[in-house]
C-alpha cells in the first residue's frame, strides 16, 4: 500500500506536515502556531498495488491549541 497526503484547508498547511508513503505516519515538517492556523484539514489516500489497484481515503483534522491562554 502506497500513501499520499492532500492537504484539503488551508493551503498554506503544504508545508507543514508530511506523510512516509510506505506506513501512511503523518509527521510534522515545521512548527504549529495557534495564531496562525487554529485547523488544519488533510486527506490521507491509500492505493494497493493490485491489478486494477484500488485506492481509498480518510479525512484527518488536526485542531492546534494554544496552551499559552
């Protein structure tokens, strides 16, 4: 299984998170500011390596806190 992230809200979130194509962990490139962005939403697309390969997705939504208030 092959995985790939879209990221769906905001646009700007590209180059925040990252996934590993072979076990789909979605890792964080930079840091998160609450200030900045308070949700992010991703999509997450898994596709097998069959003959017709078949794909499905997931949606994750990852709310930042400010731990500062």
């Amino acid at each position: 299984i092959s995985y790939s992230l879209e990221i769906l809200f905001p646009q700007e979130g590209r180059d925040v998170f990252g996934i590993d194509r072979k076990s789909g962990e979605i890792r964080l490139r930079n840091g998160l500011d609450f200030e900045d962005v308070g949700l992010y939403r991703l999509q997450v697309d898994a596709t097998d390596q069959g003959n017709p390969p078949l794909s499905g997705h997931c949606k994750v939504v990852v709310e930042v806190l400010d731990v500062n208030d």
